[in-house]
C-alpha cells in the first residue's frame, strides 16, 4: 500500500451522477479525465472512480490529500473547475473523512 495512504490526510469520498441528458461514453470520458488530472496534483496521494454495476452513470470518487492546503488547492485547480462547469455530472453526497488510528 502507498505509505502516504496510511498517514493522516483529508480523505474524501463524493457520490456523482452523470446527468440523463449526458451520454454514457461522454461522461465516462470526463470522469476518467478528472481523476487523471486529480492524481497529477501535488498533495493528492489518490484519486479514483468507481462505477456503480447496476447504474452505470453513477460513481465514487475515493481521494487523498496530504492535507488541508492541498484539498483547497484541488478546488482551485483548473481542471476542477473545468470539470465543474462542465455540467456533465451532479454532485449528489460528499465526506470528508480522517483517518482512525490504532493510538487512543
């Protein structure tokens, strides 16, 4: 396992939608975009997509970031902003989740 994945971090888990109008391959497009543009970010240790099997046009995004700085530095990049204005998706539940550790 990658040795930032098992430190402290904000770690971020968000539930999307490619919307009905928007074409399956096109949204699925976008969305394999976006994560190769988030992995690229300095401060980000993951970034990846999961596909629902049933709802094909539903996704989970599971990332990492090193830590506040770099979450808010994610929202200001280019490519998230891009990937925002797009329209292509609807943002439907967000967490942002730490870290539990074994020390009390």
């Amino acid at each position: 396992m990658n040795n930032k994945l098992n430190q402290q971090g904000v770690f971020i888990t968000a539930e999307i939608h490619i919307k009905d109008e928007v074409p399956l391959a096109q949204g699925i497009a976008a969305v394999r975009q976006f994560c190769v543009d988030m992995n690229s970010e300095p401060g980000c240790s993951l970034a990846m997509a999961l596909q629902n099997k049933t709802n094909p046009k539903q996704f989970v995004f599971w990332e990492r970031y090193n830590d506040q700085a770099a979450f808010d530095a994610h929202f200001a990049a280019d490519h998230t902003q891009a990937f925002i204005k797009s329209a292509l998706t609807d943002l439907k539940q967000a967490f942002d989740y730490q870290l539990l550790t074994t020390e009390g």
